[in-house]
C-alpha cells in the first residue's frame, strides 16, 4: 500500500464513498484519536485531493503523505 514510511495507528477505507462523507468520516476518527497518533485515510474520491488537505489545515494536523496508486488516494495524517 502507497503512504510511505510513517507509522500509522488506524487505517479508514471509505473507498466507494462520495463527498463530503470521507472528510466527515476522517474528521470524526480523527477526533477520537490520541494527539500525536496517526490516521491512514484510504479513498477513490476525486474531491478529497482538495477537502482533505484543508480539513488538516483548518483543523491543526499534519499532512504527513498524499499518494495516489491506480485510482485509489492515500492520506496519511497525523494529529
């Protein structure tokens, strides 16, 4: 799986999902998350390339890897 090297405590796969469910989703799990642990979101929504990034933004978390493999985006987000 693309994402690089960081370490990841929970993956999310909301492949199959359209905007704006994979942030909602990603926002809420990322709520219930420890601060400094780290969230894989795994989703073949177009959109997220821009929602996600700003929902980290907007929110204070750490964009750690955005990759795309076959269609499929991966986030890897540390909070």
């Amino acid at each position: 799986m693309p994402g690089g090297k960081a370490k990841v405590d929970k993956t999310l796969d909301v492949r199959g999902l359209v905007c704006p469910r994979p942030k909602v989703i990603a926002e809420h799990t990322l709520e219930k998350m420890a601060s400094g642990q780290s969230l894989c979101v795994i989703t073949n929504d177009m959109s997220t390339k821009q929602s996600i990034p700003l929902l980290c933004e907007s929110l204070g978390y750490e964009m750690l890897d955005c990759s795309m493999d076959g269609g499929v985006l991966y986030f890897t987000i540390r909070k």
